[in-house]
C-alpha cells in the first residue's frame, strides 16, 4: 500500500512519485489550498492538495484529525520561506495526486498535542495516546534496547531460556498474584515475582549461562517506578565470581549508552559498600549527582541538654545526622514548614535547622530555635563538620537509624531537585557488601535483605551461624542517577548452607521441604557455584528516555490502583466460571 514511511521521505526523494499511508495529524485550508500533515511512528509529512483536481481536492476537504489516509504524490521543495528545520522532512512537501479515505475517524477524546489532558484520560484511550509522536519513540528506544541487549548476551555465549509462567507461591517477598487451578481443586498456581528458582535450576542442569527477557508480577502497592506487572532481563551464569559478572555487565552497560544515546558512561563505575551509602546518603541506591551529604554529629550531642538530640544520640539504634543545604538561608519559613512536613512521611517527628547568616559572628551570626540548648564546642564541632558557608542552612535528623536515613535521605534528593542543584548527565555506581538479614523488630524475626538464596560472604560464614546481623552477603545492585536499575548476588549452592539461611528466617526444616524441598534436592546432585543479576527493564529504558515513569514507556500499563482503564480489568466473571474453580465468594458485609 505505500513504498516510504512519512519520515523518510527527504530531498534525496525530490521529483519521485511516493505512496505513503498514516493518520491526519492537522489539516489546514490557505485560500484554496489545502495542507495535511500525515504522521505514521516514524514522523510527519506535509502533504499538498490544490483545486486543479476538483474531485480529490473535495476528498481533502472532507478529511479531519485522525482520520486514516492513503496518498500518492511528487516529491517537491517546500517554497522559500515555508521550509521547517526542526523536522526531518521539513525541506520537502508532496504534491498529492490520489487521496484515498481508508478509515474515517470520529472526533478523538482529546487533542493528541494537547500537554493538559490527564493521565486518566490518556490510560482510558491508550491506542489513541500511543499515536502520539513521543511515545512511539519510547516504544521504538525500548525495542532497539532489548534488542541489544539480547545480542550482546548472545555474543557472549549466553542462552535465552523460557521458565514457567505458572508456579508456586513463596513465602518471602511481595504478595504473589494467585491462579485458581480447575483440575485440582483448592490448590493454586502463582504468577512469578522471579524466575529466581527457575534460573538457578538451570545452572544445576549445566546450561551455564542464561538469560530472558521475562515478563514478571508483585502484588504490592504502586510508585512511579512500579507496576503491577513488569519485565527483567534476567541474567545468570555459572563457575563466574562477582566481580567478573559485575565486569560483563558493566561493559553491557558501557556499550548500550554508547550505542542508544552515543554517550560514554564513567569508566570504570565506582563501588561503594552498603554502610557507605546509607551514612553518606541516607540510602542503598544514591544519586551521586547531587552533591549533598548526611554528616553523622551523634558524638558531639550526646551531652547536650536539648534531649530531641541526646538521645539518639546516645541510643546504639539511634542517629544525630546534619544536612547541609547551600544558599538554603533562602528558604522562607513556609518552605522549611513544607519540608518538616515531607520528613514526616518517613516516620520523622520534626526537622531542626540552623541558618549560617554571618559565622565570622559565630553564635551571634546563626539563627535557631535550637542554639540555645546547644554549647559553643557542639556548633563549633557541626559548622565544621558540614562544611557550612554564609548562607547556608543546616537541617538535622534525630531518631532510629532507619528513620534518620530514610527522612534525610528523602530530604537529599527532594532539595537537590528543588534546588535546582542536581548535576547533569549520568552517573552509575555499584553497591556492594549488603547484611545479609535485617531485624522485623514488630515480627521478632530476621528477613533477607535480597532473597533467601543470596549467598553469604565467605569470610562471614561463621557469624552465620553465631551473629547472623552482622553477616554481609555477596550482593551487588546497580544504581544509575538514584534509581536502582539492576540487583544480583551470588547464590547459594550448598544445601547446608541453605537450610541455614532458612532458618534464620524463620522457615523451619518442614516448611522449607514443602515450599523448597525441589531446590533442596537440586543442591545435593553436584550444583556448580553462580550467580546473576536482573535488570528492570522498564526503569533501564524510563531513564534512557528521561520518562518521568515507567507507565510512559510500557504500552498498557496500570494505574495506581492496579486497574487498566482502557480493558475495565479486574472485572467479575461469571458463576459457572467460579463454580469450576472451586471458589465461592463472600458477600459483603454491606450486602
């Protein structure tokens, strides 16, 4: 039906006939002659129609936005004046010489152009919305970056295998989406947050090196960065150490920037351990590019009579961190307001500040309700610690550890970005030396930081079994620009070792049979070392694109509620289908 797409017809073109087919992205009528913009996913293409044929000129008048059309014509120069460089095919028009109405189109919901038309609009009518120029583009870069990225698996000898869709459900992490079986009856299946087992299944059978580009499902609340379901590159291999794999991966990441964007990555990534992170920035997945950092002054508040301090200061779980913000003496009182009110969503109970106006003054150049309860060697010791200028403002955190981290870390990146002072471009790093448990203080119990199957250090297998909390695991997470973009580890391969790990986690020698007894008997039949990596890559390609999140760069994605708009799903079925999966449903209490 057409010889060119819109966006490739050029100058090179210049008194060809071409066909080209697509939808009316405007219509324009300039005293008798009539121009329609004609767009496919590869761009627009302007399109000439004058009366000197009076039946296609008709045609032309009949069209409106969205309609779809099949035209030929000459190539021709836009006239002097009327050429546009911002578009491809901004040099060239077509002179059409047969119009052909394929489909006409009703009048669309909205304005595909139009920036204001809500989200909720745009999900409903989601064919429509892809039309639009910017997410076919996404779509394109994200078929282009999983093409490379399964090229340069293959290049290096791994095998994309395809693991079950429907498995069992586990015990650790997120809620699994539940699949009612109809042949036996009260049992069900579970869509796979993972084929974390699958994979390493794989390595036991000696396929050594695996990946898929697999689809995968957490029933868990929803963030910009999160969707119902979403797809990994799933990565594993065998008879590798972590830092080999941290090295493929990291030359897979060198070369895609490069190849996709055409822009170099920092070579080689920086590492830095868990601990690091969480006392520098407050978090496991840092944005190096913003320049601020937590600053522990638990030390020199100890002995304070201000008790907000004090005691956390004095609390082996507690933490006294100062923030500095530059040029943050511009914050008006409803700003600081605004940001004691953020901190409060991450558990804070209030954000002490200290404005530096004059510290050649010293006290008598600061300005806070605290100063008075603190003594001159504390603000000595905290002016130079944080660095802090005139003008700057220094915020403070005082709590649990994990509460401290998490609000000023919040708090870090909020500023950064309101602040206007995150850097440009990219910067990747590798998080290394995470525990290998954290406490559920309201559970009473130990949970694995990744998963079960992460391996312990080797030179922490003993405080496994005499202090698990201080045992460090063989893990490795990719941040790029403070969205982690890729978790791994080295897995567990020996049985007794694996038990033990389950224990810990409260998951006795009985249940750990029932949910793990396959993976169990995998590990005794010669079970070589490995390890991998999963990649998520619709935030990988949320980045490279500069989407805001990851439902701009997914076709059909969800809501927030976990809802599809455009399908109406989750919706009910009938009885008959209930009736054969064994399920009967509550009536409400309402009813």
């Amino acid at each position: 039906m057409r010889t060119q797409y819109c966006g490739e017809v050029s100058e090179s073109l210049i008194d060809q006939e071409v066909t080209v087919c697509g939808w009316v992205h405007r219509r324009r009528d300039h005293g008798g002659v009539i121009f329609i913009d004609l767009r496919d996913r590869s761009g627009l293409l302007q399109m000439v129609f004058d009366p000197d044929n009076p039946d296609m000129f008709m045609m032309a008048e009949k069209v409106r936005n969205e309609f779809v059309l099949r035209i030929r014509g000459k190539v021709r120069h836009r006239p002097e004046g009327t050429t546009n460089t911002n578009m491809p095919t901004g040099m060239v028009e077509v002179l059409g010489q047969e119009l052909e109405i394929v489909n006409p189109s009703e009048t669309p919901p909205f304005v595909l152009d139009d920036e204001l038309v809500s989200e909720e609009m745009r999900l409903r009518y989601r064919y429509l919305d892809l039309r639009r120029p910017e997410m076919l583009q996404r779509l394109q870069l994200r078929s282009k970056i999983a093409t490379f990225l399964r090229n340069f698996l293959d290049e290096h000898g791994f095998i994309e295998v395809e693991t079950p869709m429907l498995t069992r459900a586990t015990p650790e992490g997120a809620r699994d989406y539940l699949v009612p079986s109809r042949t036996h009856a009260g049992e069900f299946f579970a869509l796979p947050q993972s084929p974390q087992l699958f994979k390493q299944l794989l390595m036991v059978s000696g396929v050594d090196r695996y990946y898929q580009v697999v689809r995968c499902f957490r029933d868990e609340d929803l963030r910009a960065d999160r969707q119902p379901e979403f797809t990994q590159l799933d990565i594993e291999a065998s008879f590798l150490d972590e830092a080999t794999i941290m090295q493929l991966m990291e030359d897979m990441m060198h070369k895609l920037f490069a190849r996709i964007l055409e822009i170099p990555l920092h070579d080689p990534f920086p590492q830095m351990t868990y601990a690091e992170a969480m006392q520098r920035f407050g978090s496991d997945k840092p944005d190096l590019r913003i320049p601020m950092e937590l600053v522990d002054v638990s030390d020199v508040l100890q002995d304070v009579e201000f008790k907000v301090f004090s005691g956390p200061a004095k609390d082996p779980q507690g933490r006294v961190a100062a923030l500095r913000l530059p040029k943050g003496c511009e914050l008006t009182r409803k700003e600081i307001d605004d940001y004691t009110k953020y901190v409060s969503i991450f558990g804070a109970k209030g954000l002490a500040y200290i404005k530096v106006n004059e510290w050649a003054k010293h006290r008598e150049g600061l300005q806070s309700p605290i100063l008075k309860f603190l003594p001159d060697e504390a603000v000595d010791a905290i002016m130079q610690r944080t660095g802090a200028e005139d003008g700057d403002l220094i915020f403070f955190g005082a709590d649990k550890t994990s509460v401290v981290n998490e609000a000023l870390g919040a708090l870090r990146v909020k500023l950064g970005h309101d602040r206007d002072l995150v850097e440009r471009g990219w910067k990747p790093l590798w998080v290394i030396d995470f525990p290998m448990f954290e406490r559920d203080e309201q559970a009473k119990r130990w949970v694995a930081l990744h998963h079960p199957f992460t391996s312990p250090k080797e030179e922490h297998l003993e405080l496994l079994a005499t202090d698990p909390g201080a045992c460090n695991s063989r893990a490795y997470d990719l941040v790029l620009n403070g969205t982690e973009v890729g978790g791994g580890s080295m897995r567990i391969f020996r049985p007794e070792i694996q038990q033990q790990v389950l224990k810990h986690l409260g998951i006795g020698e009985e249940e750990a049979r029932d949910k793990f007894g396959f993976l169990l008997d995998a590990l005794k039949y010669g079970c070589p070392p490995h390890g991998g990596i999963a990649f998520g890559l619709d935030r990988l390609v949320m980045l490279m694109t500069g989407a805001q999140s990851i439902r701009d760069v997914m076709a059909f994605p969800k809501t927030q509620s976990a809802s599809c708009l455009l399908t109406k799903a989750p919706s009910p079925v009938t009885e008959k289908q209930l009736s054969e999966l064994h399920i009967r449903l509550r009536k409400s209490a309402v009813e």
